[in-house]
C-alpha cells in the first residue's frame, strides 16, 4: 500500500479509536431458556413474533419448543425458514414480506450467523422500508430503532448475538458485504448450549475457528480496549481448553457451554475493535463461492498471521500465554501461537487449502477485500488489493495445481 494510503487509513482508524467510548456499544441482556420469551413479549405488547431460521434447523427439531410455548401463549409465530449460509438479500426480502404481513412486531433470529443476520437486516428493511441493503453496506449507515430483536445461537462461532453486524450476500452479483450499525446489536441473546448439541464436529470445528478468528483479529488490531482485550484472552483461553472437546464429544455439555461463552466473547471484543483481513478475504470468497464463512477463516488464519510476522509477535505471544503455550521469548511464542493453531486444525480435519477459487476471480474478490478492510480495519500491517490477492493464491488449491502442471 502507497505511504499515502497508509497515513489515510491509519488516521481514518484513530479516529474511530478515539471515538469508542462515545458510541453507543451495548449488549445484549442474556436470558437463559426461551421459556422467559412468552413474558418478555406479553410485558412489551407483542402479540405475533417473526422467526427467521433455516431448514436444517428446523427439521432437526430445535425450533419446536419454542413454537410450541409461544402457541401456549397465544403469541402468533410466523416462520421464516428458507435463509440459507451466506444469507442473501432474496431471503432477507422474502422474510420481510412475511414479517409485514403477519403484522409481527418482533424478531427473532435462531440459528447459526446466517439466521440471525438474516433476521438482523429484516430488522433494518422494515426501519427502512424504501432503502434497499446494498445501500446499508459499511458502517453507521441504519441510524433508525429496528423491532426488537432476540438471538439464538445454535453455533458456537460468530457471535452475530452480541454484534452490530449483518453480513448479507447480494444474491444477483455474489458480493458479500457487512452492515455495521448499532441497532442492530439484538436487544436479547438466548444462549443455551442445549441447542449447539446438534452440531455435527465439521460444523463445531469450522464455527469455533470462526470465534477464534474472532478473538485474535480483534486483539492483535491497533483498536483495543483494556475490556475487549480482557473478552478476546478469555475467549482464546477457553476455545484452546474446549474447542476439540467439543469435536469429539458433541455430548460434552461444559465444552458446549465453554465454546457458546468463547463465541460470545470473542463477538464482543471484535464488534468495538473490529476483525481484520482474514475476515475480508474469507467474505468475499463466501459471497462468490459459499464457502462456509468458518471454514474459510480457519484455512487462512495461519497465512495471514504468519504474514503479519514480527508486526503482530508481542499480541500473539500474550495470546499464547492465556491458551497456555509456553515459549522463552516473544518470538517463540508468537511462532508456537500458529503452530497450536495448525495443530488443532489438523486434529479437527480443517483442511489447509480450500477448492474451487479460479484464478481469473482473484483480482475481483481482493478488490473485494481491499474495500471492506481499508480504511476501518486496525490491522498490524496495511495491504492493499494487490497485496492481499497472496492469500487467495496461499489458500487456493488452484495453485498447487498449476505448479505441478508446470513442473
Ligand atoms: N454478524 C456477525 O457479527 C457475524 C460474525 C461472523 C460471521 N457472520 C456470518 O455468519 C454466517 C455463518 O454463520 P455460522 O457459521 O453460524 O453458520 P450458518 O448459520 O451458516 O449455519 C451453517 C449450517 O449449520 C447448520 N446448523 C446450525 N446450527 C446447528 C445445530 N445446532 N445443529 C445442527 N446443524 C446446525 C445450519 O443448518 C447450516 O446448515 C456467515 O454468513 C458469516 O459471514 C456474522
Ligand atoms: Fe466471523
């Protein structure tokens, strides 16, 4: 990235880092079962609910208790269940429709990230009704109080239900984006480990790594707070003690439990000190070719911090002190840091380069990239498109492919 650029983006970033403690950053209030639902709507007024979720979901069976008490209650639920991973503006439209013609008065988004970012942007469609998304892209662009909105993570992974984020696919040009704007941060978070004992281990691994990416993008940024510092070393602590349990026994209700608090945490720390470039690449290759938003971030969390190299040491060593690593300097431990990343990945099956990126997307997606992290992302060293393409040639099978055809 030209001098220029750097000084732009590093000024852009202080001013929003000064800026922290005067925006509204709020949290969810967590509620423990969906049972306390019914009384928290009754004492608001609201007589019909929209449920924004998936079919996977569904089918399983994990939404049945919680349509079945709301009927109890003689509180309508008219169910959204078509979103799909990588939520896309078609699902979020269909799902208004429906928020508007069942005259419901709140939200609930109950599922992965994909569900409750779907139901996030309903929320601002309806604040907004003339705005389309792609119009909301970026930050602070939903100013306008949303229905009131209640999360329920069935993964252990995004954190979506104590963020200001929706990230919504364009279903016509496959660009993936994120909306960044405070009320959309759900005014209530369910978090019961119950419902993430469903998770296949594939799905467990993927969407903890997410949390990871999470917890580690936000701490080694230039935008902490000693609170998201605190969120961020906590969460990396208890995904390294939890993680692979999780994995191998998805029965394992304390490492469920440990994981779904590791995912919220690392949502906190990184909604006030944001993610960086691993976040912005894997975006844009989940917009062009679904790949799953956790798989994507597992595979290029180790390029990219081995890229950032002596600028991120100090941050990643103090990282490997709270998940326990130990080193005799710095160096060392920022270098053993990666390594239990890649050791835990390949305990887990995370494959180490990801299929189907074409050589001929590269320049499009890291343009891509390059415009959802600059200026805003805090990231220990500024690259920009053309630097960024590297990562998709490190993680594309593609290249391996084309080196032994040459060779
Ligand atoms: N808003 C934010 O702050 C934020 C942060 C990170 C990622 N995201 C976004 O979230 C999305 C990814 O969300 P995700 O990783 O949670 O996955 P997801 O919501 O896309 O779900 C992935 C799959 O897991 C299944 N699933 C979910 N819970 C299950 C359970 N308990 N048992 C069995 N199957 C289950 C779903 O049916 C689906 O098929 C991406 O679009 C990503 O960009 C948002
Ligand atoms: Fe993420």
């Amino acid at each position: 990235m030209n001098r220029a650029r750097k000084i732009y983006c590093r000024v852009f970033q202080k001013a929003f880092r000064i800026a922290i403690p005067l925006l509204p950053y709020r949290k969810p209030e967590i509620l423990n079962g969906i049972n306390e639902l019914p009384g928290l709507f009754r004492s608001k007024g609201i007589k019909s609910v929209l449920l924004v979720t998936d079919k996977g979901i569904r089918s399983m069976g994990l939404t049945k208790n919680l349509e079945a008490i709301m009927a109890e209650n003689g509180i309508a639920l008219s169910v959204y269940d078509d979103t799909v991973a990588n939520p896309t503006t078609e699902n979020v439209e269909e799902a208004r429709r429906l928020y508007i013609s069942s005259e419901a008065e709140a939200i609930i988004g109950f599922g992965g990230g994909s569900s409750i970012d779907a139901a996030k942007a309903v929320g601002a469609r309806i604040a907004y009704p003339k705005k389309p998304l792609s119009k909301m892209e970026g930050i602070l662009k939903v100013l306008r109080k949303i229905p009131l909105l209640v999360a329920i993570p069935t993964t252990a992974g995004t954190g979506s239900e104590t963020t200001l984020a929706s990230v919504i696919v364009d279903s016509r040009t496959r660009h993936k984006y994120p909306i960044n704007s405070f009320p959309l941060i759900p005014r209530y978070a369910v978090l019961d480990p119950e419902v993430t004992r469903t998770l296949p281990p594939s799905l467990t691994a993927s969407t903890g790594l997410d949390a990871l990416t999470h917890a580690v993008e936000a701490y080694i940024g230039g935008s902490t707070t000693r609170e998201t510092r605190k969120s961020a070393r906590e969460a990396v602590r208890l995904i390294f003690s939890s993680l692979t349990e999780a994995y191998h026994n998805g029965n394992d209700m304390e490492a469920r439990r440990n994981m779904l608090h590791a995912a919220f945490l690392a949502g906190s720390a990184f909604t006030v000190s944001y993610v960086g470039y691993v976040h912005a690449v894997a975006h844009s290759l989940g917009g062009k070719y679904n790949i799953p938003h956790g798989l994507a971030n597992a595979v290029l969390l180790p390029y990219v911090l081995e890229k950032y190299g002596k600028k991120a040491e100090k941050k990643l060593a103090e990282l490997a002190d709270a998940a326990g690593i130990s080193g005799t300097d710095a160096h060392e431990k920022a270098l053993s840091f990666i390594y239990a990343i890649k050791a835990m990945e390949r305990e887990m099956n995370i494959p180490e380069k990801l299929s189907g990126i074409r050589v001929e997307d590269i320049h499009e997606l890291s343009e891509y990239a390059d415009k959802e992290a600059n200026p805003l992302y805090p990231v220990p060293m500024l690259m920009d498109a053309k630097e960024l393409e590297e990562f998709y040639f490190d993680v594309a099978e593609t290249k391996k492919a084309n080196v032994v055809t040459i060779a």
